[in-house]
C-alpha cells in the first residue's frame, strides 16, 4: 500500500474551536460487527456426514489408529464456516451470485 503525507490544511481559528469542540462533545461510535449465514445445500450435509464416517471407519481399521482424527476434520469444517461468517468475500466466488462463496484449502 501506497502512502502519502498531505500537507497542512489552514483553517480559521474559529472554525478550528468549533469542530474541536463537536469531536470532544461527540459520543464514541459504536461499530457493529456484521455477520453472515452459512447455508448448506443437502448434499453437502450428506458429504459431511460421510466424510467424518469414513474418517472414523478409516481410523478404527488402522493399526496406528487416531480416533480424534474425525473431530479433527470436523473442527476444521467448524473454523472455515466461523471464517466465512466474517470474512466471506475473502472466498472464490462461484457461480453468478456474488453472495455464493467456496471454502478451499
């Protein structure tokens, strides 16, 4: 990102008094947090079902198996919705809507 230095504006002194005083007198502005909803269509409700089956099942005929391994999986599909309820743009977008986005890895 570019910067730049703007030079000094002059304004008359009671102008300068009157803004000054409006921004001591002002009430902070509190920022909203804005949220979006993540939808899941049904199939990929199914595909989620299957791949922590196929997690679990995967792990349970391993001799070296990790049964936390499926919660795992599931963690990481609950930390990308959380991403995408507040950064949903930061996405790829799919299709010709600009509000339908695609979490990758």
């Amino acid at each position: 990102m570019k910067t730049a230095t703007l030079p000094p504006i002059r304004v008359a002194p009671d102008f300068r008094l009157e803004l000054e005083a409006k921004l001591v007198n002002a009430k902070k502005i509190k920022a909203r947090r804005i949220t979006y909803r993540v939808l899941f269509s049904k199939a990929v409700a199914e595909d989620l079902e299957q791949l922590f089956d196929f997690a679990l099942q995967r792990e349970l005929n391993s001799a070296t198996g990790d049964l936390n391994i499926a919660d795992k999986a599931v963690q990481a599909i609950k930390d990308g919705i959380a991403f995408l309820t507040t950064s949903p743009f930061a996405c790829r977008k799919v299709g010709a809507s600009s509000f339908v986005r695609e979490l990758t890895n």
